[in-house]
C-alpha cells in the first residue's frame, strides 16, 4: 500500500502529471452539473451530437495545422449546438434525425480528412486520441491549462448564478414561460455551455467518450438522491472522484485514461443502481 | 372593466383556425370552467391565453391590474415530471421565479411567501419530500401551491383532476372553490361536467360558442348535447 502511493506521488513530481490532474478534475466538475439538466430535459443525445461535430472541428484544425484546436472547436461546437436547440424545439423527430445527420457527417468528415491530409505518419492513432483521448489529457500544454481552468470556474458561476432559472425551465419550461422567464434564452445558455464542456472534454475523454463523462454521474446520484439540489451536488462529487480514481489507476496501471474513467463512472452507476434498488424496497417493506 | 378579455380571437395552428371570432370576458373573482370536446381547442385557447401561443386574429386585452406574467398555471403533467428528482419546497419556490428578474437567487420575501403558500394547501410535512413518490393528489397541490406563488390574482387550471380518483377529485375541487371564494379569479378547463358545480360562468367551445353564467348555460342546448355525449365516454 505505502508502496502504491510512493508510485503515485513520484508521478505527481512530473508536471504534465500535475496537470492533467487539475484539468482532469476540472472538467469532471463542469460536466455533472450540467449532466442532471441534459437528462432530464432529453437533451442527452444532443450532448452525443455535438461531441461528434466537436471532432470534425478538431480535425479540421490539425489540417490546417493550428497548434491549439480549441480555436475552431469552441465556436463551430457552440454554433452547432445553437442549430440541433432551434431545430429540436421545432419537432422532436426532425431534431433526433438532424443530430444524427450532423454527428455522423461530422464524424465522417473529419476522419476523411484527416486520412487526405495526413498530419503525422501514424493517423490512426492521431485518431484513437481523438475519438478516446488517451494521451492529450498528458501532452496539455501551459496555454491549454489555463484556458481550461478560466473556462471551467466560468461554467461554474453561470451554473450558480442561473441554478434557480436552470431548475425552473428544466422542471417545466411551459409554466416558466407563461409567468415570464426567458424560456428559449436559458435552453440557449444550456446548449452553449454543454458545447463549452464538451469541447474542453475531448481533451479528458475524447470526443465518443463524452455522453458518459456527462450522463453517468447524474444518472448514478438520481438513483439515490431526491432533490435538485442534491441530486446536482452529488453528481458533482461523484463525478470529481471518478475522474480522480481513473486518472490515478491509469497513470499507475498504463491503462488509456479516458476509458479507465468511464470504467469507474460505469461501476459506481452500478452502485448506486444497488443502493437505490435496496432503499425503495426499506420503504417499501416498513 | 373586465380583468382579461378577448376580442375577436382566432385560434390555431399555421392559420388552421379550430376556433374562431371567440369574445368573452373574465371579472375579477369570476370562476371560468371552460368546456369541450377533446379536440375542441380548449389547450389551444390555454396556451394562447398564457402567451406559448399567438392568436392567429384577434386581441387579448389584460387589466392593468395584473401583468401578464402575473398568471398562476397549473399544467397536466408531463413525462419529465413523473421520474424528476426534486423536493416539495423547490418546485413551490419555483413558481416565484418571476418576481426575481436579474436576481440570481430568491429573497427573503419570496420565501415567506413559499411557506405561506406550503402551509395554505397543507403540505407542511411534505416540504422536503421528493416530488415523483407523492400520490397524484399531493402533487396537483404541490403545483397548485407553485401556481398561488406566481400569482394571487388569476389562476388557469388545466384539467386539474385528470388521473384522480373521486375522492381526491371532490377534494382538490373544494380547495379551487375556497381559492375562489378568498376572491382570486379561476379559469379552469375541464371536460368532467362535475367541475360546473363550482363555476359562475362557462365557456363552451365546439360546434356552437357558448359563453354566459351558468345558469343560462344549464338551459342551453350545447349542455344538453355535451352532457350525453359526457356520460356515453364515462360508460
């Protein structure tokens, strides 16, 4: 045991480590908060979508050659998510078949592309990181740390500040319109900052594990907790030590980081499925 | 003059009108029941009279007295509703949102008001309990306690009762009856012909518009028509 954590701490010397902890955890938190607003409003698939236009973005960057990607992932994900919001409200299943469009096209797109214009010698493997993010999260460079960090404590305090307004339009939109809230504004700010999480996720998870980094920690604390609040606040907690836990046995074991994540949301999920499952059947039984 | 009136009003969807040239008034402290057939455009008329909706022709013209906002809503149900994680006090304080404009947060004012509302309909002990484990009638209180927190003026009820067994359904009638009688105005659509015992006037669209006290409508024959085809969907 004293030897395991001697290993992780001699980790901890490298910076790169240091980093990808800091951003690592991070984004764990920006993503469950908004995690309970995107299941409960069905918007999960749309969160799936955008991660998908995410990567042709990124793809589009790495032939052109930018060195930071977030450039033109940021406003190409945030105008998409802009687009999949207006056609959703629309009709439900022109928006289902508009995010499948535009994600699998994206998807396509960006894989083409990077085969066309080869970046570097290996492209499936600059692929898999994209599409797994198995090593970017260790490769984060200063410029990236500190745009991560200013990103996240931004989604954090919008989160905070509009919190009663999120509640509201996500437990029933139509009665906050009639009484005068800004309905379709708020879905606005959900779908930019979901396209602000995901994109600063891809560099934690890779763009095809995203969904997961967002729906599973809301999906574990619902199992459990009954109230917005706690609901939203444990999310966020089982979120952040997922994240922890599957960066530390990835660095330790050699297991790609992204996936080792997931494998650890997947097991608490699991847990709290459990314990749920044995609360209600208490209650019932008294 | 009246509290809410509508002149002239179409309603529809993409200029199909379902209902056309309506007139009728609301005075304060009246109590509306608007009936119809399935189908008639009675959510229609609603969503119109909330503001989801344009009315296709026509005008709705509010009192001074109350802002448009200013109308409590209890919706039906919907699917998000039956599996949302949230307490009795959150979704009642969420009725008072409106009242905090730019303010991130709620005052101290709104939460007294929230209380106040929790102990009216007497859902003191369910304050901290989770919305999706109480019993339909608990919860159409709870939204009924979040509707009195936007508005004491004017509340619009939508099939309230849908989904309750009789007893709870004579129950939630009796307290929309005292609401009514502390002098907020009700306008409440329904298709069960029991919610008429309460009202003073009645909307009828379908066929033939109808509009007057309820006594007149009693006489009519849409009520007449509408009270067999009623009783042939309850067989």
């Amino acid at each position: 045991m004293i030897e395991l954590f001697q290993t992780i701490a001699a980790y901890f010397e490298f910076r790169f480590v240091q980093y990808a902890f800091i951003v690592g955890i991070l984004i764990a938190l920006c993503s469950s908060l908004l995690g309970v607003t995107l299941v409960l409003k069905r918007f999960s698939f749309i969160g799936d979508g955008l991660s998908h236009m995410a990567f042709g973005a990124m793809a589009v960057a790495a032939v052109v050659g930018l060195t930071n990607n977030m450039i033109i992932a940021m406003p190409v994900t945030i105008g998409a998510a802009i687009l999949l919001l207006r056609t959703s409200q629309n009709s439900r299943i022109k928006g289902d078949a508009a995010v499948a469009m535009l994600s699998v096209g994206a998807l396509a797109m960006g894989y083409l592309l990077m085969n066309i214009f080869p970046t570097s010698s290996n492209v499936s493997a600059d692929v898999c990181t994209t599409l797994f993010g198995s090593v970017s999260i260790l490769t984060l460079s200063i410029v990236e740390v500190w745009l991560c960090i200013g990103l996240s404590i931004a989604t954090v305090i919008v989160f905070i500040l509009f919190y009663n307004k999120i509640f509201a339009v996500t437990f029933d939109e139509n009665f906050a319109r009639a009484t005068g809230t800004k309905a379709n504004l708020y879905n606005l700010l959900i779908a930019i900052v979901t396209a602000v999480i995901i994109v600063l996720a891809m560099n934690l998870v890779g763009s095809l594990l995203i969904s997961a980094l967002i729906i599973f920690p809301a999906l574990s604390a619902m199992r459990v907790f009954k109230s917005f609040k706690s609901v939203t606040i444990s999310s966020a907690i089982i979120s952040v030590v997922c994240a922890a836990t599957g960066l530390l046995t990835s660095i330790v074991a050699g297991t790609p980081v992204g996936p080792t994540i997931v494998a650890v949301d997947i097991v608490v999920f699991l847990i709290f499925l459990l314990v749920g499952f044995i609360i209600s059947r208490v209650r019932k039984g008294r | 003059m009246a509290l809410l009136s509508f002149e002239n009003i179409s309603i529809g969807y993409d200029n199909n009108p379902i209902v056309e040239n309506l007139n009728f008034e609301v005075e304060q402290g009246d109590y509306l029941t608007v009936l119809g057939e399935n189908g008639a455009g009675k959510s229609t008329l609603l969503k119109t009279m909330l503001g989801l909706m344009k009315p296709l022709s026509g005008k709705i013209v509010f009192d001074k007295k109350v802002k448009k906002t200013e109308i409590g809503y209890l919706p039906q149900q919907t699917v998000v509703q039956k599996d949302f994680p949230a307490s009795v006090w959150e979704i009642v304080i969420s009725g008072c949102l409106s009242k905090t404009g730019l303010r991130p947060f709620y005052s101290k004012q709104e939460k007294e008001i929230a209380e106040a509302n929790i102990k009216k309909l007497g859902l003191e002990d369910l304050k901290k309990r989770c919305y999706r484990e109480l019993s339909g009638g608990q919860q159409q209180r709870v939204l009924l306690a979040r509707a009195l927190c936007a508005s004491n003026k004017l509340l619009v009820l939508d099939e309230p009762v849908t989904g309750l067994d009789p007893k709870v359904t004579v129950q939630l009638y009796e307290i929309i009856a005292s609401l009514n009688k502390e002098g907020i105005t009700i306008i409440m659509i329904s298709h069960d012909l029991q919610a008429l015992q309460y009202a003073n006037k009645v909307l009828h669209i379908g066929h033939q518009t109808f509009f007057g006290s309820k006594e007149d409508y009693l006489k009519s024959q849409d009520y007449q028509i509408f009270s067999k085809e009623g009783g042939k969907q309850n067989d």
